[in-house]
C-alpha cells in the first residue's frame, strides 16, 4: 500500500501536468482566501517581515514576505529558465536554424500582436501604458499542464513546439524587464555584478564542474543585482546560462551533467513550490464591488483581449507566414486545427503575466494591481478554456 503510494507521488511530482494542476489550486486558493472574512489575514502575511544580515549590520536587507517571494524566489525560477534555455540552445529545439526558426517566429509574433493590442486600448493613458508588456507572457507551467491533461489528442510535436514557444517567450520577458522596468541605477553595484558575471565565465571556461560554486557566486550577484535597480530575478538567468552541459569526458574518464543535474533537481521545487508560492501571493485579489464597467477598463481590458485575441493571432499568423516562406513545417503529427489551438492556449499569461504586471504598476495606485489580476486570470482563463476546447473538438 505505502509502495503504492510513494509510487504514484512520484508519477505526479514528475509529471508535466501535475506543476500546472498545483499553480491552478494556490491560484484559486488565493481567490478563495481574498473574498472570506479571513482576506485581512491574508494581506497581513504577505505583509510580514523578514531580515537578512551579513557581519552584523554590515550588510542588512529588510522586505516583506511578498517581495522576498518575487524578488528571491523568483530568481530560482528564473535560474531554472536560465538552464533551459541553454539546454534548447545546446542540444534542443533551438540548436539549429532549421528547427529555431518557427518557435523563435512564433513567440515574436505572440508578443508583438498582444502589445499592439494593450498599447491601442490604453492609447492617452501614460500610467496605464506601463503595461504593455503584460500580455506578451506564456505561463509554461498552466499551458503545457492543459495539453498534457488531453493525453493522446494532441501530438508530442505540439508539446515540444509549445515549450519551445514558451522558452523563448521566457526570455523575451527577461529583456523587456532588464530594458523597460529598471529605474534608478546604482552603478557600483551593477559593477559588481558584471564582474562576478566575469567569474562565472572564467569557471566555465576553465571547466568547473562544482555546482555550488556557480550558485555561491550567483547569491553575490543577485545581491549586487538587487541594489543596482536592475530586477534581482536576471541574476537567476545569467547564472543559469553560466552552467556547463557536460565536461566533455575522455579516455575512461566519468561524465557529468552539471546543467542537467540542476535542471532535474529543481524542476520539482520550482513547478511545486515556488511557482504555486508566487502564484498565491499574487493572485489574490477582491471581487468585491466588480463589476462590468471594471472589466472593460482599458487596463483589464487590453490584457485580456492581448491574452486571447493577440496572443493567437501573433503566434498563429507568424508560424503560417514562415511555413509559407521558409522550409519550415508545421509540427509532425498535427492538422492546422490543433496547431491554432495550441496558438490560443499560448494566451495562457497567468504566473509571468502577473510578474510584468507587478513591475509595470509597482509605485501606482491599488486600482491598477486589481485591474491587473482581473484582465490575467480572465484572459489566462478564457485561453486556457478556448484552446482546450478547440483541441477536444479537433479530429485526431
């Protein structure tokens, strides 16, 4: 019994789906949580302090348990990406031209279109227009969990493009931020930063395998990144990137996977931890007093329809113009039909959504946070629903 048990835990934890299952509930979870008579609860926890000190007071960070969570935690997911895309780049779907060159066309397409469409609806609005960015973003976890929980119906090339899509969506995300929500810049630090950058690539070419002295020196660079006003996540990123694949080993020598190591010990943490942690956090929003007139405010308004209309469109139309154009070919396996529903669950915004959100509208008023997470979970919702729908009804 406790075999069996311990067996299909371990099915679920390494499951593709089982990540987006868990996001789902600490999302809803959030909602509940935030509309009960215990929501004042709520805010108070997030609101918790929490210090970090190094040599006494030296060194002293102070921030609420919200911003620890975005801010650090976060940066653990962004490592994890940071290592994906390496791995894609290296060995994957993006280490040619021929196989790079639908995703990478698919994923601009998806963020241009999304930002045109915010960008037209919040046309005057200076503050609003902050936002642009909002629903350029794929929430991996939310939209590979929906095609893995249809089984068969959809072809393995699909996942496989779905992710490739989103990878690149990722870093898309990772430059937008690093070029149009970073303010005030303290270049001592960002000094500091680059030149422990330095040493990672000194490590790397010098074929150190260790994984813990990469983090040791990604915990300095985050830090020094953290004070710079640059987004203390791209640390995560440039540290995963630093990571070796292998170490090339010859003549009777063992091999090692250090990128791979890492990929697949924090795959679990992050898909069951951090990613559902962030998403309670920040999904928690009132209800109360919503009504039509707030749903079609510019700002929810141009989020959902980016999610769902632009979302589709760009990564629809830009995957058809470079098929027609180019040799490449529609993902083995799949009819046109699959392949636009697919495009439509790439609207599923959700986790990165709510981060660029968080960074566009973080010194404005509250009444743009709640528009925020009004116009991701509708236009994550609707996506995610409309593409499913469309891959159920779709021939085999």
């Amino acid at each position: 019994m406790l075999k069996t048990i311990h067996r299909r835990a371990n099915e679920f934890i390494h499951s593709q789906s089982g990540g987006g299952i868990v996001l789902a509930i600490a999302a809803l979870l959030a909602l509940l949580v935030s509309n009960s008579p215990w929501s004042h609860w709520y805010e108070q926890l997030l609101q918790v302090p929490g210090e970090l000190h190094i040599g006494g007071n030296w060194l002293m960070l102070s921030k609420p348990l919200l911003v620890w969570i975005n801010d650090l935690w976060m940066a653990v997911f962004f490592f994890l990406v940071g290592l994906e895309i390496k791995r894609e780049l290296l060995e994957g779907e993006l280490s040619t031209v021929s196989q790079a060159i639908l995703p990478i066309g698919a994923a601009l397409g998806g963020m241009v279109v999304p930002a045109l469409i915010y960008t037209a609806i919040n046309w005057g609005d200076t503050t609003a227009l902050r936002g642009w960015a909002i629903p350029t973003a794929t929430d991996i976890a939310f939209a590979l969990g929906i095609l893995v929980l249809l089984g068969k119906r959809v072809p393995v090339s699909l996942k496989v493009f779905l992710t490739a899509v989103a990878i690149i969506d990722d870093l898309g995300a990772i430059i937008v931020i690093a070029i149009f929500y970073t303010e005030q810049l303290s270049f001592s630090m960002l000094i500091l930063a680059v030149v422990g950058v330095l040493c990672l690539m000194i490590l790397n070419k010098a074929g150190v395998m260790n994984l813990g002295v990469y983090i040791m020196v990604g915990l300095v660079i985050w830090l020094c990144v953290l004070k710079s006003g640059v987004h203390a996540t791209l640390a995560g990123v440039v540290t995963g990137l630093s990571i070796p694949l292998s170490n090339n080993a010859q003549h009777g020598q063992k091999h090692i996977y250090p990128l791979k190591t890492a990929e697949h010990a924090l795959h679990p943490w992050v898909a069951f931890v951090i990613l559902p942690l962030f998403a309670f956090a920040n999904a928690g929003v009132s209800l109360t007093g919503v009504s039509l007139p707030i749903v079609l405010q510019t700002v929810p308004l141009g989020i959902a329809v980016g999610l769902v209309v632009g979302k589709a469109a760009g990564v629809f139309s830009a995957s058809w113009l470079i098929i027609k154009l180019t040799n490449a070919k529609i993902p083995t396996g799949a009819t046109w039909v699959q392949f636009f529903g697919v495009c439509v669950l790439c609207g599923v915004g959700f986790t990165m959504s709510l981060f660029i959100g968080g960074l566009a509208f973080e010194n404005e008023a509250t009444a743009y946070i709640t528009q925020l997470k009004i116009g991701v979970l509708l236009g994550s919702i609707v996506s995610g629903v409309l593409g499913a729908l469309i891959l159920l009804r779709s021939p085999k």
